[in-house]
C-alpha cells in the first residue's frame, strides 16, 4: 500500500500466489523461479497502482484478469512445450494495471557455475 514490492531470482512459485498494489507497483519476475507444482495461479489485484508480471517463455500462461479504467494485458499469454508448467493469471486492475510480458528464462547463478 502506498509503496512496492520485488519478488526476482531463485525463488519457487507456490500453488496460489497472491500480488496486491494499492496506489503503489510491484514486480513478480518468474524467469529464475522454480514451480512447486505443475499448476500455479496468481491472483494479480492492482487499485490505483500497477504489477508487472514476467514469465519464462518455456511455461503455458492463461490471463483472465479484468481491468476498468486501467489495463490488464493479455499479450503475455501463450503456450509453453508439452509438459511445461501452466500458470493462470486472474486479477482486476481499477484506475492501475497488470502487465505480463514474456521473456528468455534466465539461468539461475548456480546452475551456471556448476556447467
């Protein structure tokens, strides 16, 4: 509220993830994120602020999210190879937004050192 928030790096997505920004941002940045299981859904709530939401573009996105005086982009959705995690974006974005984009998954430092 009235401030922001930064989830990045090695990080695991749990089942239900929930993102809230009142007259405030954040950013949720899933390309060196783990997935608990091999569904996940975040529920994206933006009043007066904005989130932006960056996934891998190895994974299946849904965006159901609604948004009224404000955006919620549906460009980042899209399908991943078989088998791939399937993550559903919801949300509503009032006078604010809810952004997700796509980008390359990032490799995480460790997996990098070990090679």
């Amino acid at each position: 509220m009235l401030s922001g928030f930064n989830r990045e790096g090695n990080w695991v997505v749990p089942r239900y993830h929930t993102a809230f920004a009142f007259m405030g941002g954040g950013t949720l940045d899933l390309t060196e994120a783990r997935f608990a299981e091999a569904e996940a859904t975040i529920q994206a709530v933006a009043f007066m602020g904005g989130i932006e939401i960056y996934v891998p573009d190895d994974i299946t996105v849904k965006v159901q999210g609604f948004g009224f005086m404000g955006g919620f982009d549906h460009r980042g959705a899209g399908y991943g190879p078989p088998g791939s995690p399937v993550l559903t974006i919801n949300g509503f974005a009032l006078m604010g937004g809810v952004e997700v984009k796509r980008r390359k998954r990032r490799k995480r430092k460790r997996d990098s050192v070990e090679q």
